[in-house]
C-alpha cells in the first residue's frame, strides 16, 4: 500500500486485492492501515480492484504478496506461487514484472520465472522483463520512508535491471544496482538475519546479566559512548513482524538445498524464541515476589503489535505470550491504543477500553515492546498501582 500511494503521485497506479471488501473500502477513501490514515487517495491516480483482468492495461507488474512460514518453518510461497499463475495467464507481450516479496536467493529464477512462462507460453528477455527489489519499509519509522530509503534491484541482464531502475527513480532518491536477482534477494536475507543475531545476541546477554545482577540497560547506554564499531541493540520478548523472524528459516531452508548446515543462525532463532520462555519465568519470579502463582493470576498484557507505536500484530510475541499463560491457567486481558484485537490459538483477545481500568485489575504487568505513550506516562501508571504490584511490572522483556 505504501509503494502503491508512492508511484500515484507520478503514475497511473492499479492496486490490486483479492479482499473485496478492502476493496471497497480503499475506493471509498478509507484507509484501513494506521498509519497511512492521514494519506489521501488520488482517485485519479490510484484505482484499486480484486479483477486480475485488468493486469493487462499495466506496463509494471509489482507482487508484494506476503511470505510466511509453514508450521515446520519451511518456506511457504503459495502467496507468491498463486500470485504468479493469475499474472501469467493475463500477462502480455512487453510487461515488466518485479518480485519485492521477502524470500530466499533463486526464488525468482527457479520460482517465478517458470510459472510466468508456463501459463501462456511467454518467454522470459524475449516477451517480457523480470527484476527482483526487496522490499524496504519499516513501519512506524519517521525518519525513513519509501522516498528515502536507497531501493536495490537486480535483474537477470543490465537491461532490465536499467528498467527496474528507470520505474522506481522518479520516487526514490537514490537506486543500488546490483548484478542479479540471487544478489538482490540476498541483500534482503543478510539485512534480517543480521538484525536477528544481533537482537538474539542483547537478549541472551540480558538473561546473563540478570543473573549476574548487572542492570543491562545502563550497560548499553554506557557502551553507546563507544564512537565506533557498536551498534546498540536492546532486550525484548523476541521479535515478530512478516520478516525477521522468518528470514532466518528462509535462509535456512535454502542452505539446507547446498549441502550446507546453518548452525549460528538457526541458534539465533532458537534464542529470541526462547525468550518468550523468559518472559513467563520472569511472570514466576515476579508473582512469588507477592506470593501467587501463574495459575488463576490477573496478567495484563499491554502492546499487542510486534513493535512499538504501530497496529501490525504478525507474528507478534504478545501473541505466544498469551498462549503460554492461558496454557497456565491465567486470566488474562489485553490493552493496546493502536490495535482493536489480537487473534490467537485461544481465541481473539479485545482490547479493554482504557489503561487505568486494566492497570487497577492486574496483578502483575508485561509491557511488551515499550510504545511511547507508555514510556511517557510510565509514572503516571505507577502511582495507580498498588504497591505490591509495582513489583510485578516486565517492560520489554526485562524485570523493573
């Protein structure tokens, strides 16, 4: 949605949506994303519909299809496959096709490729072009947006990475060529493992310094003073979202296919999904402190999106938080000023309506990913709190 509202302001843009009702919703001016809210549709450039007919009156074909992970965590590409075959049976002679779904390196050569061939008999140089950009958007980010941030793309030839690069010019300051598809869809593999490892690194160095009685926060505000090579990271209940915690598996799987055993980075995986563990034994460790136990205690989650100050709940540690305590026998209740509800395998979960109402019922408290609101208001919050539960607070991942 994003990229979409971006190249309206300088093309006729089609957006197309298999959800009919976001559909009408979108074509009606409403914005069902947060924090695109405040942007308004140029109808006149930006026309959204679910009929995949229409793909024959675009000279760019751009598949932002989301791809997640099987439950064995394999790659699960259907969103892309089934994306492919509905392009290629109304794909024409002289379009122009660009993956920017997160995936592994070859997908386009050995995945795209095929299936945009196999359908209506065109051939890839010869009757259309192909291009691969991963996609660069971190949301809730006020600094970087789509305009700003240097976009890569790579192709099978120059000349089509050249055309790749002639589309997004006019609304990105500054394109990164590189040599081929397998290269672009690295760049994004090694920008979200390395965010991975370096997030698993600060969480399994917050568990030893807890033990150790080393408060980790002070510990990274000082090594920030550091003027070069440290990049501060910090603690938290893992990590979430549609790309980090999968690119690790992703990258993984594809190893795997070259003979090759992922062993660190299939540890860092391990460790940020560990710390969903730790936020329920530091729940232990805290409820003794006023002497309860998990089992019937009044928890109250607060921050149900994978990162602060946004609504996007994929792949949220809220969420395996949640269940790990129903699993215990807790009660729980929810509270986030972005998100309405969070679905789980226990059902969906609904946001109270205020924070003071939730903060008096709770016996002990999990700020999950520190939203600035909260940050702001924290001592405002505590003095709702009785003394007893100041006790029982976890801000993003650490006892207070």
């Amino acid at each position: 949605m994003r990229l979409a509202f971006s190249f309206s302001k300088k093309f006729k843009v089609i957006g197309f949506e298999t959800n009919k009702e976001k559909v009408v919703k979108l074509n009606n001016g409403e914005i069902y994303i947060k924090s695109l809210e405040k942007k308004k549709i140029n109808h006149d450039n930006f026309k959204i519909t679910y009929n995949f007919n229409n793909i024959k009156r675009c000279n760019f074909i751009i598949i932002c299809f989301p791809t997640p992970s099987k439950p064995d965590k394999t790659p699960d590409l259907s969103f892309v496959k089934e994306s492919a075959r509905l392009i290629g049976k109304n794909l024409k002679k002289n379009q122009f096709v660009i993956l920017e779904s997160t995936t592994y390196p070859g997908t386009t050569k050995e995945i795209l490729i095929p299936i945009l061939e196999e359908e209506n008999g065109l051939k890839i140089g010869k009757d259309f072009g192909i291009a691969y950009s991963p996609e660069r958007v971190d949301p809730g980010n006020k600094k970087f947006g789509i305009e700003n941030t240097p976009k890569v793309v790579g192709s099978i030839n120059s000349e089509f990475c050249e055309t790749a690069a002639f589309l997004y010019g006019p609304i990105v300051k500054r394109i990164v060529k590189v040599s081929n598809c397998e290269t672009a869809e690295a760049v994004k593999m090694l920008e979200n493992v390395f965010r991975n490892v370096d997030i698993a690194l600060i969480n399994e160095l917050a568990i030893i310094f807890e033990k150790m009685e080393i408060n980790i926060w002070e510990t990274i505000e000082a090594s920030k003073t550091k003027p070069y090579e440290f990049m501060p990271f910090y603690p938290g209940p893992g990590v979430g979202g549609h790309c980090i915690p999968l690119d690790s598996y992703y990258i993984s799987y594809r190893a795997k296919q070259f003979g090759l055993i992922p062993r660190f980075i299939k540890t860092v995986g391990e460790i940020n999904d560990f710390m969903t563990i730790h936020m329920i034994n530091l729940a232990e460790k805290g409820l003794k402190k006023i002497n309860k136990i998990l089992k019937n205690s009044k928890i109250a989650i607060l921050e149900l999106a994978y990162k602060p100050d946004i609504d996007d709940t994929r792949k949220s540690p809220a969420i395996r938080i949640i269940e790990e305590l129903i699993e215990r026998n807790t009660e729980i209740k929810v509270y986030d000023p972005h998100v309405k509800s969070v679905r789980t395998n226990f059902g969906e979960f609904y946001s109270e309506e205020n924070i003071e109402g939730i903060l008096k019922w709770a016996e002990y408290i999990i700020f999950v990913t520190s939203y600035s609101v909260f940050k702001e208001n924290i001592g405002k919050y505590l003095t709702i709190l009785d003394n007893k539960t100041k006790e029982t607070i976890i801000i993003n991942g650490v006892n207070i």
